[in-house]
C-alpha cells in the first residue's frame, strides 16, 4: 500500500524533530528519573498528542493511521515520554466529554488483572481499587482511567497533583511504571463510555501501540548492527563479510520487515467498526512482534559482542525497550491466546482459507 504524501510529510518532520531533540543524553537523563520536558514540549507544540481528537476538542482529525506511524519513529528513537498514553487518554477523555490538559496523561487500567469500581456518593464518586505499572503516573497532568460503574464502563480524568501517592516503579528500560491505590477516592465526575470505546478497546490499541513502537525500535537496533557489522574489522576484514554474521543480518532483516508488516496489519483493522476483526488483527500483530522482538534482539547482540551490553552504546537503549514493551498491555502469551480462540470459534472448515488470505476475518 502506497504511503499518503501527508503521511510521509509528518514522518519526516517527526524523525527530523526526535534526531534534534531525543539525543542519547536526553535519554539516558530520563533513565536517571528527570523527566524529558524539553522533548516534550517539543512534540507537544506540533499538536501530535491529541491530533486524533476532532477540532471542537482541539484537535485536528488525524487519521489514527498516521499516528500510529508517528510512533513507530517514536519507538525508533526510544522517546522517554508518555507519547501513545496521551494519544489514548485523550481519545477516552474526549469521547467521554471529560476535561483534558495540554501537558502529558497517561492512561489505565493497562493490565488485564486489574480492576477500579466507581459506585455513587451523593453528587459525586468513589473509586476502588488499583492501577499498577501506569506508565509515566509520576510525572503526567493528568490520569484517565476506566471503572466498572453500576450502569457500564466509566471514564473518570483526574488531576494528577491531587492524587494518592503513587508506589513507584520501572520497567527494564527504566521507564517509570508507577501503582496508584484508591481506597473510597472520593471524585466530582465520571462518565457513561459510548458505544465502541471501553476498556478492551483501549487495551487493544494500548497493545497495537506496543507493537508499532517495537516495530520502530526493531529497525533501529537492526540498523546498528547492519553499520557495527561494517565498521568492526576482525582478521583483515569487516565482519559483514563473513558468512555468519551475514545470515544473522539476513534473519534480523527477515524479522523486521514481518513487525512493521504485522504491526501494519492491525493499524488496518482499525476504525473498520468490527472489534472481532479488530482484536483478531491487533492479537495477531502483538505476538508476531513479540516474537520477532525475542530473536531478533539475540541476533544483534550476537553481531555487537559485549559492546551492545554496555551503556555507553545505542543498542542497549533498543533492545531493553524491546524486552519491555512485549510485556505491556498483554504479553505474547496473552494475545496468542486470543488467535487461537478466534481459529477455534472459526471452526476446522475456516483455519486454511484464512491462514492463506483467501477468507481474511
């Protein structure tokens, strides 16, 4: 499929803007607990956070293709803020009429063992329950969370600076993962979800975010170890022209090209009004990046040796968000689960058609 001239445009000024702004330094403070604000406020002012919203919520429409495109370049680079959590707080937060801010949010619940309860108290709310790893809870404006409330799945947006200590944490590539405890949280306003927005709708496109950042980083770390690989001279010679290192290259190539395949794959599958479809594509998508994720990161840290470990190299800064995100919003098992039970609702007569293309769900 032919790529729109505006979505190569917005391509080229993104990678443009994360080359300037989210160099090795920035990261590597941001893994140290200092938040990237210059970065932030730099992907801020091109409206990209909340582009997906329509104009009368200040966005512009944005085609969630494009987006998802943006983050790949995201991923790539290993940006350390809280991009595709702001793009999907703002999604429900909007959706829902709840008030949003310019500045960065995150979103929850992004696990699928956990729970938040809204029941009603007088004019207003209370909130139970726990949101863990929420990315980036630390240091966002404002949370956006979903609940089970007595009429259906809620959305409340809450004021980051007025809420419950958060228990904090990281994940392998140090990206804050905080937990937020509500015991009886009294809040002023919730909302009803409308049709096609709800918690499996956010873990699903939580999951699709995942797997197009991957998708990015995976094209990093194997352009690092094409240029490492023609660069390091062993025994007279660059290591790229020897046969194993070649066939490492050769199969690390392989893998990427299937991520940002299968990542494309579930991007389509969006906005189509099928959510059966939608999952079907999106669980496809997660588990075939995660595994691509899982060989390819041995395969160039075999070509690297014991440079790629260090911290001092790019590589680390790839593959230790690669071993992170396929464990967010549903690991490979989670979502491989989820292709199975729709080829078994399928039933026998259907498994071969589909695997072939020639009856696609």
């Amino acid at each position: 499929m032919a790529m729109r001239d505006e979505t190569r445009m917005l391509l080229e000024s993104m990678g443009r803007l994360f080359e300037d702004h989210c160099t090795k330094q920035v990261i590597d403070a941001a893994e140290t607990g200092i938040f990237a604000s210059d970065l932030w406020q730099a992907v801020s002012e091109t409206g990209l956070p909340l582009a997906a919203l329509p104009e009368s919520a200040g966005g512009a429409d944005a085609e969630w293709s494009d987006l998802y495109a943006a983050l790949r370049v995201a991923g790539r680079f290993a940006a350390p803020i809280p991009l595709a959590e702001t793009m999907l707080a703002g999604w429900i937060a909007s959706s829902a009429g709840l008030d949003l801010v310019d500045g960065p949010m995150t979103v929850g619940p992004v696990r699928a063992s956990d729970r938040l309860t809204l029941t009603r108290d007088g004019n207003g709310w209370r909130l139970n329950g726990a949101a863990s790893r929420l990315p980036y809870a630390s240091f966002t404006e404002r949370i956006v969370l979903i609940a089970d409330g007595p009429d259906g799945e809620m959305a409340v947006s809450l004021d980051a600076a007025g809420l419950p200590t958060a228990s904090k944490g990281k994940n392998i590539a140090s990206e804050p993962r905080d937990t937020l405890v509500f015991d009886n949280f009294q809040i002023a306003a919730a909302a009803l979800l409308p049709t096609g927005i709800s918690r499996a709708a956010l873990f699903r496109r939580g999951a699709l975010a995942r797997a197009t950042m991957m998708s990015g980083a995976l094209e990093r770390a194997m352009d690092l170890a094409v240029t490492y690989a023609q660069e390091r001279v062993q025994f007279g010679r660059p290591i790229s022209k020897f046969q194993a290192v070649q066939q490492n290259l050769a199969v690390l190539a392989e893998q990427t090209a299937v991520a940002v395949a299968a990542a494309n794959l579930g991007i389509q599958s969006l906005g189509q009004g099928d959510e059966e479809r939608e999952e079907f594509q999106i669980a496809i998508a997660k588990t075939r990046v995660g595994e691509a994720a899982t060989l390819a990161c041995e395969l160039a840290h075999q070509v690297h040796g014991a440079i790629g470990f260090t911290k001092e190299y790019s590589l680390q800064l790839a593959t230790r968000r690669l071993w992170s995100w396929r464990e967010e919003f549903g690991s490979d098992p989670e979502w491989a689960a989820k292709v199975g039970a729709y080829f078994c609702a399928q039933g026998a007569d259907r498994l071969w058609p589909i695997l072939t293309g020639d009856d696609v769900p």
